[in-house]
C-alpha cells in the first residue's frame, strides 16, 4: 500500500474496492489475484477459508470460473 503524506495527515493511495471508503485502521484482505484490497466487513464470510493466504475477490473467482468453463468446453469440442 502506498502512503501520501500531505502536511500532518497521511492520505491512503488504495480505498475499498467494494465501498471506495479508506483502508486506513480497517480490518482488511486482498485478493491474491489483482491486489484489490476490501474491508473485512465488506466481504462475505463465506468467502473466507480459515488459516489460507489465498483469497480471490468475487471478480477474479469470477473469471477464474469463466476460464475453467472455457476450457472445458474447447476440451469437449476437440475430443
């Protein structure tokens, strides 16, 4: 994370990428795909796994699901 200083006041470069609101003191997780950083309460719980340092924003899980069925696709066509 990037830190402006501005005077006496430290302005965060990253906000929420769900609410757009500072991450400044906040609870936090970034996705391990495109680094976009959300607050904790502005994630679903259900997409939290306990102890994993691999976590994907709705976004990259996504497109992590368009590409499989992509690929599952030109699997079958070719078969």
């Amino acid at each position: 994370m990037v830190t402006f200083t501005c005077g006496y006041k430290n302005l965060l470069a990253m906000d929420c990428a769900f609410c757009n609101r500072t991450m400044e003191g906040c609870a936090s997780i970034k996705c391990s795909l495109c680094s976009s950083q959300f607050h904790l309460e502005c994630v679903s719980s259900e997409t939290l796994a306990p102890n994993t340092n691999d976590w994907r924003c709705c976004r990259c899980r996504c497109l992590h699901v368009a590409d499989a069925n992509k690929q599952a696709l030109e699997t079958a066509i070719h078969a």
